[in-house]
C-alpha cells in the first residue's frame, strides 16, 4: 500500500521535474580560456587569425624536471600591420557604395597562436555565436561569416582549414606556379643551375617542392640539396642537433644559391641558426638566399564560375597608384618585385629594389633586373653550378650517374660546331662549309682545282710546253732531213704519226688544268686514251717493220707480203679504244661534279669519271697495247739492221710501264687537285719517256754527227 502511494508520487513530481531540465540552455565548456579578439560589427564577417608575435620554444636539458610552461611569445610590433591592413580594406569598402550597396563588412581578428589545437578554438569559436563554442547551431543573434584569413604559419592555416571546409568557408591558399616561374627566370638570368632548397616541416611543404622541381627540371636546374628546419627559435644561444645538419649541409655544398620558402617563424629559426654557426665558428656563408613569398593566392575548396568572368573585368587603381587587374585565368597581374636585403654590421637591414619579374609575360618583356646596384656578399656574383661552362666549341657529355648540370665537355667532333655556352650538342656545318679551328664557327671552303695560278700546275703547264716545242723541234729536223738514210730507213710515215700523236699527248694535258667543265671532262680522259692509243700503235707498227724486215731476207719466207702493211696496225688497234670512248661517253660519261668530303676545308671541283669501269677498261687497253710492243721490241733489239732502234723501243716501253704502273696506286691513294697533277705528271713523262728514248739517237745523228747520216756508213753497219 504504502510502495503504491510513493509511485504515485513519483509519477506526479517526474513530469515538471522533466519540463525544468529541457529547458533551451546552450551550454559548452571551452578546453582554454576565451581569446580575446578584434571585433567591427557587421551584416557580414570577415575572420582572421592573424600574428604579433613569435613563439619561442624553450628547449630544456633532459637532467631537468619540465616546466610548467615551454614556450613564451615574444611580441613583434611591425606585425600589427597586418591588422591595420585589414581594417582598413574593409573602412575603405564599407565607404563605396558602388561595391556593396546596403551591405556592411565587419571583421572578428584573432591572435595566431603557434598550437593547432589553440587554432581550432579560433576556428569554431569564428563559426558560433559570439561568446558561445557551439558551432553552426543558433542559440543567440549569430553574424555570417563571410571568409576567414588565416596566419603566417602553414600549420595552423591547415588547421583552421580542416575545419572551414566542412562549413563550406571560402579559402585562399598560396598559388606556387607563378612564384615559381619568376624565380626561375631570376636563376637563368644569372646561370644559376645548381642550388639548394629550405623549407620548413609542415603538410605543405611537399606540393611545393614537387611543383618547384618540376619547373626547374623543364629548365635544366638542379637541385643539390633539400632541408627541412623546425619552424621554432630556441632561447639557448647554442645549435641543435637537427639545425647542426642543416647548417653543415649547406655550408659544405658548392651550391651557392639557396631557395628559402616558408612562414616567418621558418626565417627567424634559419637566421638564429645561420648567426649562431657564424659566430661560433668565425667563418661566413657568402651565400645567395632567395626568399620565397606567398603573394600569390587561388581560391580552393569550393569555385564560382560567375567569379571567373567579374574577375576578368576587374581593374583599378589602388590607394598606392598601382594598377590591379587579373589574368584570363583569375590570376594577380601584379608580377614580382626583386629585392635586394643588405645586412649592415649593427644587423640592421636596408631592403633595396633592383628589379620586377611578370611571369606571365613574354619573356623580353616581364623581366628587368639592375645588376650594378646589387650588392654581393663577397662583392662578386657567385657561381653556382655544378661543373664550369663549357665554352663554344665544345658539348655537355652527361654522366649517366649524375643529374643533367653534372655533366663533362668534350670537344666537337670532326665537321661540327657549337657557338654558345653549354651546347646540349654539336651541330654539323653545311656542305659548302667547315668548321673553324677552335669549332665555333662555319666557314666557307675554298674551291679547289688544279688552276694554272697554283705553282703545280703552272710547272706542269710549263712542262707540257716544253715538251711540245721539243717535239715540233724534232719533227721539223725529221721533216727538213726526210730524204737522209737514217729517216728513211726508220719508216718516215710511223715518224711522223708518231712525233704528232706525242704532240698532241703534250698537248692535251691543258684539258687538265683550269677549272673543269663539263666539255673537258667529256674530253679529258677520252682524248688521252685514243692519241696514246695511236702513239703506242706506231711504236707497235715500227717494231714490226724491224722484224718484218728481217724476216723478209730469208727465201720462200712469207713475210715479205706485210712491208708496206704497218698503216694497218696503226689504224687497227686505236680503232678499238675509239670504240670504247664511244661506249664510255653514250653509256655513262663523265660530268663535272662538286666533292665536299674528301680534302678537309674545300670544296673539290673535279671530273667524275661516270664509269669507273670504262675508265680502267682504257688504261687496261693502253697497258695492253704497251706491253705488247714492249714484247716485240725486247725480242727483236739484237736483229742485224740499219739504225735499229727496236732496243730503243724496248727501253721507252719500260719507262712507259713503269710510269702507268706507279700511276695507279698513287691515283687511288689520293684527292683533289694532286689527283689530276698526277694523271697530268704521267701523260708527261710517259710521252716525254717516248720522245727521249726512241728520238735523242736520231737527233743526235741527224744534229751532231751529219757524216753518219750517209748510204756508205749504212751499208757497212749492216755488212
């Protein structure tokens, strides 16, 4: 009964007991103490967490007992720019109808602190209602947060960011492609291809560094080296241990630029770091620092077309007087400038601009840089490369175990050139030209021929005339005596074809020298073939007559028939070289042809033969002939006749042989012009061999000793 009456109680208490506790309370204990902010009321909230100071990591000994605390801020003054910039963007908006009609801008500014979990406050107490952490839930009056700037310190910015884009918070975040391009164009304007990275640890760190060795390696820039260094400053005036490696790795690399991209918490660690190893150690860097920035932002996590195109049409001046616009890609046409920090000994610093880069411009016209107002820090531009310039006339040869600006320099090979530094490869000259001494340059070849101004061939011309006034000399005494015993006796007719078919062979030596044409190389080598084809016939013919005669004295001895018959043979035989000049000139005659290859430097004129094998067919055919008469004169040199001169034949065909024998090897062995001197020193000497051997004994008979030349001193010699 009584358990009965205490339910019923129970039951009557419960509900209003229910009511009072489902009452609409918001209610959120924050893990740290609210962080005071700056705060402009607005439709319309611009967040930002910004930074005035920097965190100082205390690093303590492991034989201490921790502290409380390990890490104090130490305040930056010039940093409340930041703030100020903010503040006064929004003032100079708010004072524009023009730009947002009805619609005011507010902003709600936050001190950066260096711990993500004090950057996840800041963000959700951006997204709840002012004094509330209860994020996207409205308990009180809430203002719209429009967007939100984040800090100078990556950590924190991806922070915040992880929590903005589940609220769909428009982000902005650096744009490295354009940077990057800029400070490609400032290495390649001072043939820096060989350079180090430091970058800071952070999440980011590695899109950069991808993006930026893609750019460098599409302009042949190598990377020696990439450090990370702790975005944190020590209160010991002493190197840690990672700094130490930091420090010795740059120190002891030939990689005389550096690339420095990160939050400036990242550069004061890097310059403590750099000023403490300088001054323990007494020595200086002498380094170049390029200094990356983070001027360039795109919008992330979520796009608007319809930005795209009011972006395109943007274009103002600023309070400054500087012209704003963007690209058709929505990017800042701003470009960058290039400054140039100057670090005096009181350690103050003088920030100098010496020039502006606009990546997306044509590059004659988006880059200007004054190297004389740079001050270097050993006075000098440094030389960061790996190995030295290879100089014009000669090629980069890459080492397979190496990156691509490790490379050695070998000289250009035969027939090519390189005219700049740092050739990939030699590049071959025209055929009309060769390369000079030194590989640097194409040069005309001088066309080459054997002319009549060259000292070979005016001694050959000179020979050749000589020789011919000799055999007019001698074939006019033949001519003036033809009734005397010694020429009768000896065939006057063969003489005379003979003494002309070698005048002729003297003569037709002009038809190789002098710049060739067409018509004499048509001309040349046939008319060569054919008069000494009739030459060495008449040779062949008096030879003959020598052993026909003696022959014919013998009774019942056919010989007799063939006197008178010699005209024959000297029609005969040249009749067959004649048709093989035919052949040889309706087959495949000889033409006037250009060698770019064969004499380094020039260009030789000459006479292509056409067929090889109808040339060495016509000097075959003379060869024949040669040894032929050489055989007949030799076995009739001791036959009983008056004035025999068979052994005088033999020993003109010996030297005749020995001539074209030497010739053909040496023919072979050479080019251009001494190719044709020698061809022309052969006609010479073979005609020349035939005229002295055959023609000196009779001249000398017919000259100095007239009282042989008589029937009385004929007839004894013969008895």
């Amino acid at each position: 009964m009584w358990t009965m009456s205490w339910l019923l109680i129970l039951l009557w208490i419960l509900p209003a007991a229910v009511q009072m506790d489902l009452r609409p309370i918001c209610f959120c204990r924050r893990p740290f103490q609210e962080q005071k902010d700056y705060y402009r009321p607005g439709d319309l909230i611009i967040g930002g967490n910004l930074p005035l100071s920097i965190t100082v990591v205390l690093q303590l000994p492991l034989h201490q007992p921790p502290s409380d605390w390990d890490a104090y801020s130490l305040p930056v003054p010039k940093n409340y720019q930041h703030i100020l910039a903010l503040a006064f963007a929004i003032q100079e908006i708010n004072k524009d109808p023009r730009l947002l009609a009805n619609i005011t801008l507010g902003f709600r500014i936050y001190e950066e602190n260096q711990y993500a979990s004090m950057a996840q406050d800041v963000s959700l107490s951006l997204l709840s209602s002012r004094g509330k952490l209860f994020p996207n839930y409205k308990c009180d009056t809430q203002h719209d947060l429009l967007s939100v700037l984040g800090g100078l310190n990556p950590r924190t910015s991806y922070q915040m960011a992880t929590i903005f884009d589940n609220f769909k918070i428009s982000q902005i975040d650096p744009q490295y492609p354009l940077q990057n391009a800029a400070i490609v164009q400032l290495l390649l304007y001072f043939q820096w291809n060989w350079i180090g990275i430091v970058v800071p640890i952070s999440e980011d760190v590695e899109n950069f560094i991808q993006m930026l060795t893609t750019t460098l390696a599409q302009n042949n820039i190598c990377i020696h080296f990439v450090e990370h260094i702790l975005s944190r400053i020590s209160i010991f005036n002493e190197l840690q241990g990672d700094q130490i490696d930091v420090i010795w790795t740059i120190l002891n690399s030939n990689a005389q630029v550096v690339i420095v991209s990160g939050d400036a918490n990242t550069l004061q660690s890097l310059i403590m770091s750099l000023y403490l190893y300088e001054e323990e150690n007494h020595t200086s860097f002498g380094k170049v620092w390029i200094l990356a920035t983070q001027w360039e932002f795109s919008a992330t996590g979520y796009h608007y077309d319809w930005m795209h195109a009011f972006l395109r049409n943007v274009l103002f001046n600023n309070t400054a007087g500087d012209e704003v616009s963007f690209s058709e890609t929505g990017m800042n046409c701003a470009g960058f400038d290039i400054l140039n920090w100057v670090v005096f000994a009181n350690m103050t610093i003088l920030r100098q601009k010496v020039g502006w880069v606009d990546p997306e411009a044509p590059s004659a016209e988006g880059f200007s840089i004054d190297p004389d107002v740079i001050v270097w820090a050993n006075q000098k531009k440094p030389f960061s490369r790996c190995v030295k310039h290879c100089v014009p006339g000669q090629a980069k040869k890459v080492v397979d175990t190496k990156q691509s600006c490790c490379y050695g320099c070998v000289p250009c090979p035969e027939g090519t050139i390189s005219n700049h530094t740092d050739a990939a490869q030699c590049i071959p000259c025209p055929e009309d030209q060769h390369p000079s001494m030194n590989h640097v340059l194409c040069i005309p070849k001088t066309v080459n021929f054997l002319s009549y101004e060259d000292t070979l061939g005016f001694v050959l011309v000179g020979l050749a005339l000589v020789f011919s006034l000799i055999t007019i000399l001698v074939l006019a005494a033949f001519i003036k005596h033809c009734n005397t015993p010694i020429v009768k006796a000896n065939n006057r007719n063969l003489t005379y074809i003979l003494l002309v078919s070698l005048l002729l062979c003297f003569l037709c030596s002009f038809l190789f020298v002098g710049q060739p044409r067409n018509l004499t190389c048509l001309l040349r080598q046939t008319a060569f073939g054919i008069i000494f084809s009739i030459a060495i016939s008449s040779v062949l013919a008096k030879t003959l007559t020598v052993v026909v005669a003696f022959m014919a004295t013998k009774p019942g001895n056919r010989a007799r028939k063939l006197l008178g018959k010699q005209l024959i043979v000297v029609l005969a035989c040249p009749l067959l070289q004649t048709t093989l000049c035919a052949s040889w000139l309706a087959l495949s005659p000889p033409f006037m042809n250009l060698d770019f290859h064969s004499v380094k430097g020039e260009i030789v004129m000459e006479c292509n033969e056409g067929s090889t094998t109808m040339f060495y067919a016509v000097l075959g055919y003379m060869g024949f002939l040669s040894l032929i008469s050489f055989i007949v004169a030799f076995w009739a040199r001791k036959l009983p006749d008056s004035f025999n001169e068979a052994k005088f034949i033999t020993f003109s065909m010996l030297v005749f042989c020995s001539v074209w024998v030497s010739f053909l090897p040496t023919y072979l062995s050479i080019k251009g012009k001494s190719m044709v001197a020698v061809e022309v020193f052969s006609i010479l000497a073979s005609a020349a061999g035939l005229l002295s051997c055959i023609f000196t004994p009779k001249c000398y008979v017919i000259v100095l000793r007239p009282d042989l030349n008589n029937r009385n001193h004929l007839m004894r010699k013969i008895k």
